[in-house]
C-alpha cells in the first residue's frame, strides 16, 4: 500500500506533480553522503588525471556550501581565472627561519606554485626514505605514484578541487619504507608571496607497513593584497601497523586569502594517526578534512583548533570514517571566533556497514569572543552497524566573569585574564602537539590574535 | 605594615542592600575573626572589599593606608597588597597551580621573578601547606577535590605574600585534617610573613587552629558585637539566637 500523508495546511492539493514528502533526515543524509562520495582519478598516468579533472573545472560551477539555516560558505565572487601561477626559477639555500634549525628528517618548502626547497637527511635517503616535488615523484617514482595518488581525493565534487587536481605544479611528495621509527618531523612547507595568485598544493605521503614519523605542514602568508587561493591537497595513506603524528598549521595573515582545502588520512590494519591542525587565519577557509579507518584494529585521534577573526569566514566539515570494525576514533576540536567573523564546525561520525565494534566519539568546543561573531557547531551520526558505538558532546562557552574576577584578585588585569582563559581553552589540545617549539608557535599565534583583538573583548565582556 | 579601614559601608546588588554601614579595621599582623550566620553579609564583605563588579558601594568607604580602594579594579587592590581566599574558588582550565603563580606573581612586579628564586618559594610553600610538589603541575581547581582547592588557595597566599588577606569560609567544606593543615597553613603565613587576616567564617571550627585577636559578629549586614577570644566561645556555647534577642534589646 502506498504511503500516504495529509495534505499540509495551504498546499494546492491535487495538484500533479506535487512531489511525495520525504523522510525527516533523507535530504540531509544525501547532502553528507555526496559530501563524501566523488568520482576519482587516481591509479593512471598524471596526464590522463590531469585532463578528467580539467573536464571537470570546464564543467562546474564555482561552489557555494550551506553550512547551516544561518549562512553560507560561496566562492562564486571568486574570479579564478585572473588568478595567477606565479613560478620561481632559483631555489633557497636554507630552510624557512621560523623552524628555528630544529632537527628535521627532512624539509619541502614551496613558494607560489614552485618548490623553493628540498632537504633530506642522507642517511635516510639510503634506507629509501623518498622526499621531493610531487612533479619528480610522479617521473621518477611512477609506479608508487599511481599507486597512491588520489586514491582517495576526489575530483569532481567541486570546481576549487577539480582546479586542484588539474594545475597543481610543485608538490610534495614522502615515501617511508617499512620498518623505520623516526623520532625527527619532516616538515613540509607551502608559503604564499604574494596576494592576487592562485596556490595548488598537493602533498601525497605514504609511511609504509610498521614505520613511525612525524610529518608537520605549514600554510603561511603575511599580509598579501588582492584576492589568493591557496586550493590544497593532501592525503596521507598509512599501511599496515604504521604510526603517524601529523600536524597541519594554516596562518594565511592578513590579506584576501581563500583557502579551500581537502586532506584525507587514511588509516590501515593496525595503524594509528594522530591528526591535529591548527587554522589560525585566512579571509575565507574552507576545509573538508577526512579520517578513514581502512583496516581492522586501526585507531586514530583526530584533534583540530581554529581562532576566526576580524572579518574572517571559517568552515570546516571534519569527517570521522568507519569502514571496517574493530576500529576506534577519539575526534577532539576546539575553536574560538572574534570581532565579526563567521565559524562554522560540521562534524561527521560514518560507520559503514559491516564495521562492526567501530567505537568512536566526536567533541566540539566552542568560545565565543565577541557579539558580532558567529559560530556553530553541527554534529552528524550515519551508523550502519549495529555493534558500534558513537556519540557526540560538545560545549558553547563565553568569558566566564567569575574567572575573570578570580584571576584579577591575583594581580592580573582584564586583558591578562581573558588571555589565560582563551589560551587554557585551547591549551588541551596545544599540548598533544608534542613538540615545545612547535606548541610554542601555536601559542604565540593565538597571543597574538588575542592581543589584536584586546579592545573588542573588552567591550564584549562588559557588554553583558 | 599597612591598615585597611573599612569605613560606613553600604553594598548592594541588583535586588537588595546586603551591607548597611560596615566599620573594620584589620592592621598587618593582626588576626580578626568575623562570624554571622547565613545570610548576614560576610561574602558580600569579602568580595566586596577586592572589588567585585556585581556588589555597589552606595555609601561609605574602603581604604588602604588611607588610600580609598572603591574607584581601583580588582587587580589593582591585589597589587596594592590585599588578596582573598575563595570561599567557592574557581577551576582555571588548562593552566597549570605553577605556571597560574609564576604570572600572579610577575603581575605585581617590574621584573620577571627568576626560575631559581621562584622554584625555591615554590618548593617552601608546598612543605607549609603540606602538598606533593606534583601538585603543582595540575590545572589550577580543575578537578580539585575541595580540601585541595582550599590549599591551592593558602598556596598563592603564601607566594603572593599579601599585607592584608581575607579568608571566605576557607574551613567550609574541610574534613577534620584538610581544615588543620589549611589552618596550620594560615597560622604559619602569619608567624612567618606577619600578614594580617579577615578569616571569615560561618562555623569557628577554624578558629580551634588560627586564634584570633580580634572577633566580629555580623548580622543582617551590620557588626553587631565586638570583642576577643571569649566571643567565639560564648558563640560556641549558645549558638547566634541569644546575641540576636540581646542585640534586639539594646537597640
């Protein structure tokens, strides 16, 4: 028997066509599911993937996402063909200053649309560690580049990541080979010099079967004019029983910087990753960030943090993915907005079907730090297991007044006070970081932001 | 050696008038006692005097070596050398007992203390107060059972060395040993440094440890008894009702 419902209130009844009203939730799960699923171009020679996803740029329209009732997230005011690919010939001699001469397993600096620099320690280059542009890889190395890029970047779902797919130049390409503890980060580095150009990135990195790394990546600009997109890719695919701790720090400064942005971790038998990025800027930042669970007994942290100010627009869909059971996932983000800017973290718990005895659970922090700004938070759950486990949690903080007093009664003013709270808010996951430099960075970004917005504060804290 | 005088005070919140014309003085080195039942005023006096934005002086003053403190912000009345012991302290997350110490005490100086000079207080202090010096490295109240938030309390009073330090409640909430090596805290504080305190207190359990000179009784926001030891004694004997019946009497 046909479903039937009664006609709502001031609908023209009878009328053909009228389409049949669909299940609370269908629409919303056909958003997320196409989210995830896009069509592929990997497992051919870079020439044949480069001319799918250029048919895909020709075919699409620039994207806009509708993160919530309030607002949306539109790159359609972006003239992206006057963007330009701006080349370096020369190379630097040294690595970037702000990594401070820390001991590194290895360093890929790209700048604009060329890379800038390659270091690798020599000793792991003659035990196969393979670090260099992800253009050498594909020539030099061509049967682990097929093998690995874009399995699991798409192309096609909108026009910023088929643009990606198709004009990346430069690229940073890392291949461990099984066995090897590394206790050194590599460290790769995109740089933006200059406002009113286009940035593709991709980095492909591979730890293979049992070898542990660190692996940081940068995105950093000063304050640049004129509209820039930095359009990222990474994907990072750890086999069986490797282990990694990545770290991904976006400050894009002051200027017109659009960052869209996909990365997609994936995790294999036995495999661990410990993912946290940090997006401290950027005039509009939208980031699909992806851990899938491949592999029986694969387990992953998933941090994350981000601080929107001034005008800035963040978005972030974060996904937590099952695909086999046992598997385990701990999804931690925090994120704090400022003067008017507009925040929004979606987050996705999917546990195929099948993956039984996934357990999983996702948090949200928010800290609101000013009347202007906006930031939402929306937690979804697709389970197609019954023996599983996930759940979500989450708090909506402000500036709790009686803190700031306690704080006071020790000596320290308003503006110190507020510091200590916003930075004890984020210090939770700072610290996973694991490296003092690198949390120290972290924490010198967020003062600075903070002592930027010192005023604004102020008055929002007096306000209420 | 500083005084702080407390002259005519009159506080309200948004509803009510909580204090009515409050006079105290508590001198360095002295030790003062003020009890009331609940309700009377006392956290009301407490904030009041490090200047919570909540409570407004609507007449009368508060002032230190003859310095009126009702215009200065909180943090300001703290580096004049005036500190408060939370009755209810709060959690600070993500900052650690010493890391929250090392900025409230670099907050009242010129120079950065230095690492050495600051580990050695840190190290005497954990002694007197008789915590693991592990202690120090958890976030400051998060978590904290209530005897450990009252010592992380005596702990920054040590470090920050106040002239005038005033205790809410600090032996509420205590088993029998917390409130004696909270109190055995205090009254080392004041043999050591000479601090003066307002130990303010609903139950006088503390008052067994820390022997005051000077006992005030608080009521319906107004001292209504003055005297010394043998006050808290009689307190203890006969409960608040008979010095309300007398005050009533007499006025």
């Amino acid at each position: 028997m046909p479903e039937t419902t009664p006609p709502a209130a001031g609908s023209s009844q009878g009328t053909p066509g009228t389409p049949a009203p669909r299940k609370a939730g269908t629409a919303r799960e056909a958003t997320l599911n196409f989210a995830l699923d896009g069509v592929g171009a990997g497992g051919v020679p870079l020439a044949e993937s480069r001319a799918l996803a250029l048919a895909a740029y020709e075919r699409l329209a620039l994207p806009a996402w509708r993160r919530s009732g309030f607002w949306t997230t539109t790159l359609e005011q972006l003239d992206i063909e006057s963007l330009e690919q701006l080349t370096h010939a020369e190379r630097d001699a040294d690595a970037p200053a702000f990594l401070g001469g820390q001991d590194a397993a290895g360093i890929l600096v790209q700048r604009d649309s060329s890379v800038a620099h390659v270091q690798l320690n020599g000793e792991l280059a003659q035990r196969g560690v393979i670090l260099c542009s992800l253009e050498e890889a594909a020539q030099n190395h061509p049967q682990l580049f097929e093998r690995y890029y874009l399995r699991r970047l798409q192309i096609d779902r909108h026009k910023i990541e088929a643009a990606s797919a198709a004009f990346w130049s430069g690229g940073a390409f890392l291949y461990v080979p099984p066995g090897l503890e590394l206790d050194d980060p590599f460290q790769i580095v995109y740089e933006i010099s200059r406002g009113g150009t286009a940035q593709y990135a991709h980095t492909l990195a591979i730890v293979d079967r049992g070898s542990s790394i660190r692996l940081r990546e940068y995105g950093l600009a000063g304050d640049t004019e004129g509209d820039t997109l930095h359009a990222g890719a990474f994907e990072l695919y750890l086999e069986d029983a490797a282990r990694c701790r990545l770290a991904q720090v976006t400050d894009w400064g002051g200027g017109r910087v659009h960052d869209v942005s996909t990365s997609v971790v994936e995790v294999a038998r036995d495999a661990y990753c410990h993912w946290l990025p940090a997006l401290l800027g950027g005039a509009l930042i939208h980031h699909h960030d992806e851990i899938a669970v491949a592999g029986q007994g694969g387990d992953m942290a998933f941090r994350g943090l981000f601080f929107a100010q001034r005008d800035e627009h963040l978005d972030v869909f974060a996904v937590d993915l099952h695909e086999t059971g046992p598997s385990g996932g701990d999804v931690h983000w925090r994120g704090a907005a400022s003067g008017e800017s507009r925040a929004s973290f979606e987050g996705l718990i999917k546990i195929n079907q099948g993956a039984q005895q996934s357990h999983t659970y996702l948090q949200f922090h928010s800290m609101l730090l000013s009347a202007d700004a906006e930031l939402d938070a929306i937690p979804s759950v697709l389970v197609g297991a019954d023996d599983v486990s996930a759940s979500h949690g989450g708090t909506v903080g402000e500036l709790d007044e009686d803190l700031i007093f306690y704080m006071q009664t020790r000596g320290l003013t308003r503006p110190q006070a507020v510091r200590v709270i916003v930075e004890g808010f984020f210090e939770p996951l700072i610290v996973q970081l694991d490296d003092p430099q690198l949390e120290q960075l972290v924490r010198d970004r967020i003062g600075a932001k903070l002592a930027g917005a010192a005023d604004e504060i102020e008055r929002y804290a007096l306000a209420r | 050696m500083a005084e702080l005088q407390i002259r005519n005070l009159h506080v309200r919140t948004e509803d009510r008038e909580i204090l009515r014309g409050v006079d105290l003085t508590v001198r360095t080195g002295e030790l003062h006692a003020l009890l009331g039942p609940n309700g009377s005023g006392k956290s009301t006096l407490a904030n009041t005097i490090m200047g919570h934005p909540s409570y407004e002086v609507t007449e009368g003053e508060i002032l230190l070596d003859g310095q009126a403190l009702n215009e200065l912000a909180p943090h300001e009345r703290a580096r004049l050398g005036l500190f408060l012991a939370f009755q209810y302290p709060v959690a600070v997350p993500g900052v650690s007992v010493a890391n929250f110490l090392r900025m409230a005490i670099n907050a009242q100086r010129d120079e950065p203390i230095k690492v050495k000079e600051f580990g050695s207080q840190l190290d005497h202090a954990v002694r007197l107060l008789d915590v693991d010096r592990s202690f120090t490295s958890r976030h400051l109240n998060d978590g904290f059972s209530g005897g450990e938030k009252k010592r992380a309390e005596i702990l920054q009073m040590a470090m920050l060395k106040p002239q005038i330090a005033v205790l809410d409640e600090t032996d509420s909430g205590l088993d029998i040993d917390a409130l004696r090596t909270v109190a055995e805290g205090v009254a080392k504080l004041h043999a050591e440094q000479g601090v003066g305190a307002l130990i303010i207190t609903h139950y006088q359990r503390i008052l067994d440890y820390v022997k005051p000179q000077f006992v005030h009784i608080l009521m319906d926001g107004r001292i209504v008894m003055r005297g010394g030891p043998e006050l808290v004694a009689r307190l203890e004997r006969e409960g608040y009702d008979p010095i309300r019946e007398e005050v009533a009497a007499n006025a």
